[in-house]
C-alpha cells in the first residue's frame, strides 16, 4: 500500500504539482506562508493516498486535497472577513490590458491575483477552479456546490474578466 | 477545449516559482511536529509558556497566601487555555478522509468548528481565566485591611475587577460578532451548496 502511495504522489505531484503552487498562491499572498501551505497540500496529499479508492478521477482528488488544505488554511489564519467581497459586487477593474505581452500578461496575472484575494468563499474556490480550466462539471465534483450556484458564479467572472480585457462579454 | 478563455491559459501558463518536494521529504514532514503546529500557533504556545512561567515564579514569591493564589489559579488558567488550544488546533488538522470529501462539506466543518470554539470562548477561554484574576485584584484589597492605604488599595482592587470585567466582556463580544460572521458564512454555503 505504501509503495501505490507513494507511487500515486509522486505521479499526481508531476501532473500538478504546477496547479498546487497556484492555488497556494491564490489562497495566501505572503511567500513564507504560501511555502507553509503548499508543503501541507503535499503532505495532505501523500497522506491521502492511503485511502484513494478510485470512486473519483485523480484530478478531481488532487484539487479536493488542494482546496481543503486552503481552506482550513484560511479559517485557522482568521482573516479579517469583512474586508473580503461577493463576485457580484465587484464593479471596477482598473487598466484593462492586453494578455499578448509578457510584461502586460504578468500585470494582468497580478490583478487576477489581486481579484482571487478579494473574494470570499465559495466565489474564490469556483474562479480559481475555473481558472484552472475545469468544467462547470469538474467544479461541482471538487467543490460540492450545486450547479445553479457554479454558473452563476462562472457566468459573472465571465463577463468580468470580458470587461477586464476590452472583449465583448459571450 | 472550444469556448476556452484566453485568460485560462494564460493562468496555467503563468510561470511558478520553482518547488519540489520528494518522497522522504514528505513523509519526514508528515512525521514532524511541523505539520501540526503552524507558525502561528507556536507563537501562540511561546506566550501561554511564557505566561505560566510568570505566573508560577509570582506563586512562589508573593509573600501574601491570597496573592499566591490569585497567581497559581491564574498559572492553571492559563494552563488550561494552552491546553484547549492545543485540541483544537489538532482538531483541525486536515485529516486524510476529510482531505478527499467535496469542498464545500469540509470548508462548512471547518467554519463549524471555528464558531463553536469563538461561541465556547466564556468555558474555555475566559472562564478558567476569571477565578485567579478576581482572586488577585482581591487579594490587593484584603490585605491592605487596617493598614493606613486601605481605601488606595481597595480602590485599586475594584478598579481592577472593573478593568477585568470590561477587558473579557469586549474579548467576548468581539467573539460574539465573529462567530455571527461565521454563521452567516454558513448560511452562504448552504445556500450554494443546496443543503
């Protein structure tokens, strides 16, 4: 069993390992911290292997552990809740940019940063999935949420992130 | 992936400051104190030890019985505190079914677990702190009985239970208005959630 477990880590750490390092960035902007929190997704992540029963997609797995792990992270670092928003408050972005550019596209990741870090729960766990490239589908597995709720959310960043770069919104 | 937004690939894209971790790294961490106890909490260990060490080393030097006891009480109190903490903070150590279930039905445990414990705070918190805290600022009181500073001691004495009082009941309300915030967290997920 251990030799799977450590098999199924070393396998899911590859594949997205990438994906874990962003999610910990969008969960907490201080660098020491972050380097906390991503150690404990791995370590959460090695552990939970030991009960992987297959009854999900290791992806969907990989970013439960994930998500979990920030979340307990955020509740125990009690952040100042009310400084944080609902998407649907969200009115103004400044600069719009366009993502061609490499400097342009590293402002552009700093602001999708900046919006993760503004929003509250579940708002910040759905974008940061869909980000990720998840579909609505995918979003419900990891998250739980309904899926009225998930297109709600992902229709709403949709039109946001159309106003950010000048699109039309779909 | 047809209707994919350009800004998802620039997302994934983006460029990750370099971290690996092995196998034996991981597995030694896991093992470690280290994934239990947080930064955080270690400084919040560091001031309750420093906390009792004060107040045992004022025990065994106060030269008036009822002092040493508003000190030694306050010392267990404290003691105690540190000790709750401690449960909690293993409590919410992710656990490695819990790690696995959907989001929502973990993040809503954590959120009911932290309101309880801002809700609890009067039996775990401020409750053990309260006896040694009456018992010393008593003590200030009663000893000055016959002297010439009484009436100084004794106003100092209630002052402080007053100061107390005020301190605990602002520390308990603020929890109060937390654990609302918590709550109304909880209705929020519930609601997207369908529960």
């Amino acid at each position: 069993m251990t030799r799977d477990q450590d098999a199924r880590y070393a396998d899911a750490a590859a594949q997205w390992g990438a994906a874990l390092q962003r999610i910990a960035r969008a969960t907490e902007a201080d660098p020491e911290r972050r380097r906390d929190l991503l150690q404990d997704m791995h370590v959460t992540l090695w552990k939970s292997f030991a009960a992987f029963d297959g009854r999900c997609s290791v992806r969907t797995w990989v970013y439960r552990v994930a998500q979990n792990v920030a979340a307990s992270h955020a509740v125990r670092e009690q952040r100042d809740r009310t400084r944080l928003v609902a998407l649907d408050t969200i009115e103004d972005i400044p600069d719009a940019t366009d993502a061609s550019d490499t400097v342009e596209a590293e402002a552009t990741l700093k602001r999708l940063y900046a919006l993760v870090h503004s929003l509250r729960s579940p708002d910040r766990e759905v974008i940061t999935l869909y980000l990720e490239g998840l579909s609505a589908e995918a979003v419900g597995e990891v998250t739980g949420l309904s899926p009225g709720a998930i297109a709600t959310r992902i229709s709403r960043l949709k039109s946001l992130l159309a106003r950010m770069f000048h699109e039309a919104a779909p | 992936m047809t209707d994919r937004d350009p800004v998802q690939d620039l997302w994934v894209n983006q460029q990750s400051e370099r971290f690996t971790m092995s196998v034996d790294e991981v597995r030694m961490r896991a093992g470690s104190l280290q994934s239990i106890v947080s930064r955080r909490n270690f400084r919040e260990y560091l001031v309750g030890g420093v906390l009792i060490v004060f107040f045992t080393a004022a025990t065994v030097f106060a030269k008036y019985p009822l002092s040493k006891l508003g000190c030694a009480l306050t010392a267990i109190g404290v003691a105690f505190v540190m000790w709750r903490l401690h449960v909690v903070v293993r409590a919410g150590t992710v656990s490695d079914v819990a790690a696995a279930g959907d989001w929502a039905q973990f993040y809503r445990g954590e959120l009911v677990r932290q309101r309880d414990a801002l809700l609890g705070i009067w039996w775990w918190y401020l409750g053990p702190l309260i006896p040694g805290s009456i018992v010393y600022w008593l003590a200030i009181g009663i000893r000055s009985i016959g002297t010439a500073s009484a009436v100084w001691e004794w106003a100092v004495a209630v002052g402080g239970l007053l100061l107390t009082a005020v301190v605990f009941g602002w520390v308990a309300a603020a929890n109060k208005q937390a654990a609302a915030g918590l709550q109304a967290e909880i209705a929020l997920l519930d609601r997207a959630s369908g529960r």
